[in-house]
C-alpha cells in the first residue's frame, strides 16, 4: 500500500487508506499537486523525483483498507473477514509504522446481506468519515463480476473498544443495484462532504461507470430532498475479457475539493491480477460536486476522459488503483 499525509475535519485528523494489497506499504508525497497543477504524472518522474517510501511493520496484509484516528489511535477498516473470525476486520497503531489486529466491525455479515445478496462471503471496500456526532462506515456487498449489490452502513460514537459507548449499530441497506435493470454496480462507496449541510455518496463499478446520490446528513440515507442519481464518469465500449459489462473497466470513485474546484479520481482497467493487472489512477474535476467533470483535454469523464496520475511501470509494483485522497495543512496527497 502507497499511503500519505493526513486529513483534518472537525478536529479530527483522518486518514483514508485503500489498496488493492496492503503488503508491501509505501508512503507517497505530493503527487497529487505535481498532477494536478504542473501536468505531468507521477509514473513519468524521475528517481530523484521519485517520493519518500517508508516501510510498516506487524499485520500489514489487508484489503482496500480505509483509516481514521481518534485521539492517538489510528483505526484500519478493510474488505474481508473471517480469517479471523469477523467482517470488516479492523486494524490499530499509535505510530503509523507498528500495526496490530484489533477485532472486527461484524461478528456475522448482517442478516439482510445474506438475503439481499445471495452467495456474498464478506464486505467489501468500507468507507470511514465522521459527521454529525458519529462514525459513518459505509460497505459493499457483492459477489465477483456482478451487479447484483448493495452498499450498507454501520455508525458507531467511538472506535475506542474500551470505552462503554463502543457499539457498532447497523443502519441496514442504503443503496441496492439489482442485475437487469440497473446500469450501475452498488459497490466502492465514498461519502463526500460538500459542506455543514451537504453530504453525498459516490459509487461504481463498471456497467454504467460512476454514480452519485445525495445523503441526509442526519441518518446517513439517501436524501428524500434531491433524488437525482449523478452520473459522474462512465468508459464507452466493453472489455475484452468482460463483455457483459455496458461500459468498460471504471471504479473506485473518490472525491476531493482542492482550490476551489473538486476533483474526481477513479481506477480504469483490471485489478486483482497480480502481474497482469492494468490498474491505473485517472482524474477529472469540475466547479461542482455533481458534475460535469473533465479531464486536462477538456473531455468529459462521462464520454471516458480522465488524466492520468499514477501507473506502475516496474516488474514488482503492478497495478496501483482503488486510491483515496487525504488533505493535509500541508498540501494534499495521494493513498493507493
């Protein structure tokens, strides 16, 4: 995992880790400003230019992990379960460098899952942000190559297991795809933060790329005020290799706002291959959260634009996607 810099909200300092692997962790400095406003990308940088990899230690290997701290504890949350007994395993450090197993989020998937979705083994890609008082986590539940999915939620007033406030509360399914009559995959959430009134969840995989709906701040659902499903980004044309698919490989939306503008980062082309996999960062932005975004050619990210910011180019480090963003005071970089 590539993994950088640190995010404040409401006093919170949070950090937003996702990886396709989380065995080999590398910590990657501004790249997203180099991308972003000289027009180069970080695969194009020379070995001088090359960013400061620092290597973790203890149970690194996870997931689309996806970070936040309270207090001096930094909290892990990735896809998967059942290793060791529970879903959404969790993970804890003080430092940032030593990491430990610390328990589960769910002992069992929740019983609307299993029903829901028949034949899923876990969730996957959680999301973690704090607002209005609680800890949002927003998950996947899916099966490979199908867009029969749902994306949950589960809140919690601490992430300390100590404290006698910790309980996880599921808030049961938020958004649902149902296979041969929805052009979207509910997978890879990513709640945004618009402003103190404003929330919002992006999500997509595939089929009719990336899509977006209001949230009600105050239960973390879907908005009864704006109804309207965004369409953000989306890829013309099938894959070879998967042509059932509407639109080729686009996923794992995540969304920031740098200078005054938001910037929408996806993954085109094929994880989960080991050295054969074609993952690549792809980014567009726009004067709005909900669009339209372009790319630096000025072509819309609903048509396939989308300029490139990060693709592996050595034998031992393929396919960097499913990235995150974390805003620091001291600029903003880049977690894949």
């Amino acid at each position: 995992m590539q993994i950088c810099g640190r995010l404040y909200e409401q006093k919170m300092k949070k950090l937003v880790y996702k990886s396709k692997l989380f065995i080999k962790p590398i910590i990657v400095h501004m790249c997203l400003l180099i991308t972003l406003m000289v027009g180069t990308s970080c695969y194009r940088m020379t070995n001088s230019q090359l960013p400061k990899m620092l290597e973790l230690k203890g149970d690194l290997r996870v997931h689309d992990p996806v970070m936040i701290r309270q207090g001096e504890i930094f909290y892990v949350f990735s896809t998967g379960g059942r290793r060791r007994g529970g879903i959404i395993p969790i993970r804890c450090s003080r430092d940032l460098y030593n990491w430990k197993y610390c328990g589960a989020v769910f002992d069992e998937l929740p019983e609307w899952a299993s029903i829901e979705i028949p034949g899923t083994r876990g969730a996957w890609a959680p999301d973690i942000s704090f607002f209005n008082g609680k800890y949002h986590i927003y998950y996947s539940i899916s099966t490979f190559g199908k867009n029969n999915s749902a994306i949950g939620l589960v809140t919690n007033h601490t992430l300390n297991p100590n404290s006698p406030d910790y309980q996880w509360q599921e808030h049961g399914m938020i958004v649902r795809s149902v296979s041969g009559s929805d052009n979207y995959n509910a997978i890879d959430g990513n709640l945004v933060l618009e402003d103190p009134d404003k929330a919002w969840l992006c999500w997509g995989s595939f089929w009719g790329g990336i899509k977006m709906r209001r949230i009600d701040k105050s239960t973390g659902k879907l908005s009864s005020i704006d109804t309207t499903l965004y369409s953000l980004a989306s890829r013309p044309g099938t894959d070879s290799d998967l042509n059932s698919f509407e639109n080729g490989a686009i996923e794992a939306p995540f969304i920031i706002k740098h200078a005054g503008m938001w910037y929408l980062f996806v993954s085109f082309d094929l994880c989960c291959r080991g050295v054969d996999s074609t993952y690549k960062i792809m980014v567009g932005r726009s004067q709005n959260v909900t669009g339209p975004y372009k790319d630096r050619e000025n072509k819309l990210m609903t048509d396939g634009g989308g300029s490139l910011v990060l693709q592996a180019t050595t034998p031992n480090w393929r396919g960097p996607g499913h990235c995150a963003i974390v805003q620091d005071v001291s600029g903003d970089s880049m977690n894949t």
